[in-house]
C-alpha cells in the first residue's frame, strides 16, 4: 500500500514501515520485507527501525541517526535519512543534481 507523510516529523514515520517501504523501493535486496512488523507497539516499532538502520547501511547509505530518532519521528534525522536513501536512489540511477533539477 502507499504510506504518504506530510512532513519529517510525521507520526506515521514512527512505526518505521514508510522508512522500510522507502528503502525498498531504493534497494530491493537490502529489506527483507517478511521482518516488516505492524508497528503497533513499542517493541514492534523498535524493532522495524532497527531494521531500517541495518538496512539503510546495507545500501551504502550514510547513516547519521539511531533507532530512537525513527520511533521519535525527530524531522531534521528523519530528513537526513531519506536525503541519504535518495542519495542512493540518484547513484544507482547514475542521475546527476543537474538531471533531477530538471524534472
């Protein structure tokens, strides 16, 4: 299903399921969706940020936040996070800031 945030500090990016959607569709390889959890509780959003950071790091993504940063939806780590798995998307597309200005 799609998952659409309004903002960097969005709830919904809390249970770490938009992040792991996001490095999906980046990396199909490093996210092993059958981890993926609801997100319901505490330990089940725990455990799906935890994933995102292990996966995050499996596509060659610069990592600069904890697993505490997703469950606490913190905008400015988040934003580094999806700058960092966008990043990823442009090298793996081989596109330059030049081509995605254009778009």
């Amino acid at each position: 299903s799609a998952l659409q945030i309004s903002c960097f500090g969005d709830p919904l990016l809390r249970t770490g399921v938009f992040v792991l959607q996001l490095l999906h569709a980046v990396a199909p390889e490093c996210v092993d969706l059958k981890l993926l959890l609801e997100g319901s509780t505490a330990s089940e959003r725990q455990l799906n940020a935890k994933l995102a950071i292990s996966s995050a790091h499996k596509c060659g993504a610069r990592v600069f936040l904890g697993w505490e940063d997703i469950v606490q939806a913190r905008p400015k780590m988040m934003l580094s996070l999806l700058a960092a798995a966008m990043r990823v998307d442009m090298q793996r597309k081989k596109w330059s800031k030049s081509q995605i200005l254009e778009q």
